[in-house]
C-alpha cells in the first residue's frame, strides 16, 4: 500500500545511468569496479550511520578517474536527496518522530537501494 507511492518511479533511472557509465568499461575494469560495487555493498550491510556509508562513497570515488567522482556524485546526490525525502514521508506516515527511528528508516532505504543497484550491475555485467 505505502510502497507504491514512496518507490513507484523513482530507483531505476538512477540505476540504468549508473549501470550505462559501468557498462563501457574494459572487462579487467569491469572485474575491478565490481568488486567495488560490492564493497559498497558490504559497507552498507554493516554501517550503523548513514555517514558512514557516504564517506566510503567519497572516498572510494575520490580516488578514481573523473568518471567515477561524477557517478559517486550521482549516487551521493541520490542517496542524500531522494531517498532522503522518502525517509521523510515514510516516518511522517508511520508517525516516527525520533531521530533513531528515521536513522533507521534511511538506513534500511539505503541499504535495500544499494542491493538493487549491485544487483543491477551483476545483471548487465552478465548480458555482456
């Protein structure tokens, strides 16, 4: 019921631009960037903070070529933006005004994002 008005449009565009820059990569970096992906996947699985998980974001695109600062950007900006303001209408509908409560609520809403998107990924790395 909630979920049809908090996710109706909004993950897959990100994911397919994500998953399109991932996609022009030689195979070598493909293996490499994967790896990544799942380290996020990992970081986010275990992190207890929010920030936690945005500054491993910063710093493993930091350290990278101009193309992947732009796509950690693009996945930054997702994730504190959008995600952020269904964080807010979830926890206004639910009734939620602690501040753990919302930690919480982001933090499952990030996690289960980032699960789809390495999933998308492991998806097209197959199709190729």
């Amino acid at each position: 019921m909630f979920a049809s008005k908090w996710f109706a449009p909004s993950p897959l565009p990100p994911m397919n631009r994500i998953s399109a820059k991932r996609q022009k990569s030689s195979a070598h970096s493909r293996i490499k960037h994967w790896v990544r992906t799942t380290g996020l996947e990992s970081i986010a699985n275990s992190a207890f903070k929010v920030s936690d998980i945005f500054d491993y974001i910063k710093t493993r695109t930091a350290r990278h070529e101009q193309r992947w600062l732009r796509l950690g950007q693009q996945l930054l900006t997702y994730l504190e933006q959008d995600l952020g303001q269904k964080r807010n209408a979830i926890c206004q509908d639910l009734g939620l005004s602690n501040q753990e409560d919302h930690q919480e609520v982001y933090l499952l809403l990030i996690r289960a994002f980032i699960q789809q998107l390495v999933a998308h990924y492991e998806y097209a790395g197959v199709e190729q």
